[in-house]
C-alpha cells in the first residue's frame, strides 16, 4: 500500500469540529487508496497552558516531569482523532510516544530521534487498520521516561515517520496554505511560494520563521523527504501548498527569497575586554556550560576608546533569546569571580529582534547587503549587529521596528512579485 503522513498543528485540530474537519481529509487520502499515518500536535494553547501549569509549580522544575506534563497535549488530540475516524468508518487507532516506540535521546525537552522501529505499526496495518494517529512532539528516552522535542516538534515526528516508513509524502496541514515570502500575518504583501529549497527553508526556519521547526527540514533534506505545506481549512489537492524540495528542481530563481525575523532576542555587551589570545574561549565556554544558546557574535576594537586602558581592550558582544539573559549574565558574573575574564560592565539590551534575508540566490550576487542595509536606512532603522553566511544575512535591530523592517525589505526585494 503507498502510504501518506499527514501531520495537523495545533490550530488544526483546535476543537471537535476542527478534528473533524481534519478526519475527512484523512478519510479522503484512505479513499483514494492510501493508508496514512497521522501525526497530531495538541489543541491550540494547549501546550503553553502546560508549560504555564509546570512553571507555575515549580520554579526550578525538573525537566523529565516537565516533558511528561507537556507531553499529555498531544494524547488527547491522538485518541480523539482516532476515535472520530472511528465515527466515520475508518479503522483507526492511536499511538502515544512510548507505544511505539519513538526511541529518542535522554536530553528531555530538546530529545532527538534514535530510532523508530516500524513493527507494530506495520502489524496494525497487516491486520486492517487503515490510519495509526501518532501523538506528535514525544517521545521515549534511554531512562524509560516521556521525552519531547521542543516547541514546534510535531513537525519534526512528522517528517521522522515519513522517513522511517518510506511515505510517498509528509503532508504538513497548518492555518496558512503554504510558506509564503514572510510571515503573512505580518506583511499583506507576503506571496505564497509553490516551491522553496531546502536550503532556503532551513534557513528561514532556524532564523524564525515557525511554519515548520527547524529539525524538520533538516531531517526531510537528509532522507530526502517530499516535504509540504498547506491549509488544512481548505480543499487541497496535489498540487496545494508548497512543495519543499532540491535547489533543482525549483524553475524560479531570484536573489532573495524570503524574510524572517525573530521577536525576542537579547543583545549584550562585555565593555572593555582584554584583548589576548584565549578571551573568546574564556567567554563562551561557560555560556555554552549554561546552556545559553548564543547566536550573534561581534568583537569591536577601538583603540581610541580605551586610552585609558593600558595594554589592548576590546568589547564582546553577542544576542541570545531574551529568556536566557539572566542564565547568561549569571554564568559571565561566575566566570569574573573565578578570574577566567575581566570586564567593566555587562550591557544588557532585552528590546532587540533578528530580521534577516534569505535566498539561495545570494551565492552568485553581490550587493544583497548594501541593499538590504539602504533599505533599513530609508526607514531610519539603526543596525546594531550584523551576521552573514553564504545565503543570509541577518541584523539586530530594536524590536519596536521589527515589523517595519520586514515590510521594508520585503518591498526593497520585490518579493510581492512573481
Ligand atoms: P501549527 O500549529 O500548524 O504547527 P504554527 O503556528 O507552528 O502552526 O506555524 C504556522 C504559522 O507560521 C503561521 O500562522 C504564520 O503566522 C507563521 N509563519 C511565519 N513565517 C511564515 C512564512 N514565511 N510562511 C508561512 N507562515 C509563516
Ligand atoms: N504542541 C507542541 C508545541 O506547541 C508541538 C507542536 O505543536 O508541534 O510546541
Ligand atoms: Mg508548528
């Protein structure tokens, strides 16, 4: 039998009427001849009433009971997705993390994949059953406890099931009908893409655009999965949405093909710095021991500044997510004490946010930046950091600008045109 993954976020399966909304689309693929494994996030909110119910208790929690509150989301929408196929006459039946196994990594909240092992699905299917609905974003860990992925990671249970079952495609059904050029909700001009490269949406997806985590694109490249996005409000077929592919198979080509950006990043600054061999390691190590996720990283040397600092000074700056700034600064103070580094202040700015350009196209053209940067000057947005790689380029502005940038980038790009 040729099989479909069909995965429904959060919105999708919002309420009753939203699940069964989602449970004809499934019936329909079933009718056609697929049998369809389905992977569902929990009800929308869900997840963040959890996280507040698990934060509200324990301030300090411990992770494994975290994992196994927030994880219970997404059994409720699995058996009552089940359940409603049931209603319709299709043989269902759901699966929680641990049923089947979804075998991860111990690192609870942030699990990886280990293995999926396909027999008892594959037996259910021997046996008739048309659909398994997959609890999506859990897992089990090494220690034999719930595990989950991190926000957004249905997606990424969407893809891993495609990849362990040989799918002929993983449908992913959200609340827009595809990946646009931004965030529709932020831009009315934002065009909906037919194709996009991997290569294009990882990166998008790792600089904010949340349509699908991160992990997931990865994985869909590394497995080659046919990977796609479309409403699940609705009627699709084949050719909906957007197909995430290789580079080659896309006709369209242009310089830049999407704008992302990120709300809530933090930028600080390590004034007066010692400027030696060695100071950048003796900085980062002990935010990487406390698990902050540093993303920018800039270190300005002005000698003129420092005249009064004998020998030669620098300023270490680089952004994080604004709710690791206290883990951040907590791990910079230690570092003082032990005597690893010396500094004069710790600058803390918690208003910025990541806007950035991407496109594949930037490999073979110059001046995407100059571009980009005149764009932001039109509009009187200063600059405060500025990273590049081979297909993006991202800057750190204040965040009361955000949605400006955006806009004014995707109109100096010409994105609203095909
Ligand atoms: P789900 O609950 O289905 O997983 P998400 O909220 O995680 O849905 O992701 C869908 C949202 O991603 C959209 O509602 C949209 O606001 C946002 N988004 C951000 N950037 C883009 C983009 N480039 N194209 C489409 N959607 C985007
Ligand atoms: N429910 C989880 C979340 O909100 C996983 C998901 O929906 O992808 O992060
Ligand atoms: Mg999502």
């Amino acid at each position: 039998m040729p099989l479909l993954v069909m995965k429904f976020g959060g919105t999708s399966v919002a309420d009753l009427d939203r699940i069964a909304n989602a449970a004809a689309k499934v019936q329909r693929e079933v009718e056609r001849g697929y049998d369809v494994i389905v992977i569902v996030s929990a009800m929308s909110g869900k997840t963040n009433e959890l996280v507040g119910w698990v934060e509200g208790t324990s301030r300090l929690y411990d992770a494994r009971e975290y994992d196994a509150v927030v994880a219970s989301g997404e059994n409720v929408t699995a058996g009552l997705m089940a359940l409603r196929l049931q209603e319709m006459g299709v043989p269902a039946r759901s699966w929680q993390g641990w049923q089947v196994p979804i075998n991860t990594t111990a690192q609870h909240s942030a699990a990886r994949f280990v293995s999926i092992p396909r027999a008892n699905i594959d037996a259910k299917f021997a046996e008739g059953m048309k659909v398994a609905v997959v609890a999506g974003f859990q897992g089990i860990g090494p220690d034999g406890r719930i595990t989950t992925l991190g926000r957004g990671g249905s997606d990424t249970t969407a893809v891993a099931f495609a990849a362990a079952f040989g799918a002929e495609r993983c449908d992913i059904y959200t609340d827009v009908d595809g990946v646009y050029t931004t965030d529709p909700r932020i831009s009315s001009k934002a065009r909906k893409l037919d194709r996009i490269a991997f290569e294009e949406m990882l990166e998008l997806a790792s600089l904010g655009a949340k349509v699908l985590q991160t992990r997931s694109v990865e994985l869909a490249m590394r497995y080659n999965v046919r990977l796609r996005v479309l409403s699940s409000f609705e009627d699709t077929d084949e050719t909906s949405g957007t197909l995430v592919c290789d580079e080659d198979e896309i006709m369209e080509s242009r310089v830049v093909s999407g704008v992302a950006y990120s709300r809530d990043e933090a930028k600080i600054t390590l004034v007066t710095v010692e400027d030696r061999p060695g100071i950048s390691a003796a900085i980062f190590q002990p935010l990487a021991d406390a698990g902050v996720n540093v993303d920018m990283i800039v270190q300005n040397i002005s000698e003129k500044d420092y005249e009064d600092h004998p020998g030669s000074v620098t300023d270490m700056t680089f952004s994080c997510p604004v709710n690791q700034v206290e883990r951040a600064r907590k791990a910079m103070e230690n570092a003082r004490s032990a005597g690893l580094i010396a500094y004069d202040d710790l600058a803390v700015d918690t208003e910025v946010a990541k806007v950035s350009v991407v496109g594949i196209g930037m490999r073979s053209h110059a001046g995407v930046a100059a571009r980009m940067f005149k764009a932001l000057a039109d509009e009187n947005i200063n600059i405060k950091v500025i990273a590049t790689s081979e297909i993006k380029i991202s800057v750190l502005i204040d965040r009361k600008y955000m949605e400006l940038a955006v806009q004014a980038l995707h109109d100096a790009f010409e994105l609203e045109r095909a």
